[in-house]
C-alpha cells in the first residue's frame, strides 16, 4: 500500500488543463488586488504574476489556454 505519486501528478495536470482559464482569472485579481494596495512595488507584482502564469501554462500542458503571449496581466 502506497501513494501513487504518478497518478496524483496526473490528475493535478488535468485538473490545471481544465481551470487554467479560471486560474488566470484568479492570478489577475490578486495581482490587481495587490498593486491597489502596494502600488510601489508593482513591477515586482507584475513579474511574480508573469512568472505564476508561465508556470500554470507548463504544468497544464504548454499554453493552450487563454491569456496573452506575454502572460501579463490583461
């Protein structure tokens, strides 16, 4: 008995394939919700969102999925 750790990777890819729209969404409002609140470390903001979507686009299967080419905020 033990954990299919090839299994839960897959299924966790799936599931990002799926939501990765959702996910963008999500990167977005939090970005925007943090550039209102620390307006002076925007460029640092933005660079963690680019770099969270990059990610989400690798792991869901390549970039398929919404979002502009950049992976900025739109």
């Amino acid at each position: 008995m033990g954990i299919n750790f090839d299994q839960i990777k897959h299924r966790a890819k799936d599931a990002l394939s799926k939501n990765s729209g959702k996910i963008e969404q999500g990167i977005d409002k939090a970005s925007g919700a943090a550039r209102s609140r620390f307006g002076k470390q925007a460029g640092k903001i933005d660079s963690a969102s680019r770099k969270a979507k990059e990610m989400l686009r690798k792991n869901a299967g390549g970039g398929q999925h919404g979002g502009d080419q950049q992976g900025g905020p739109r």
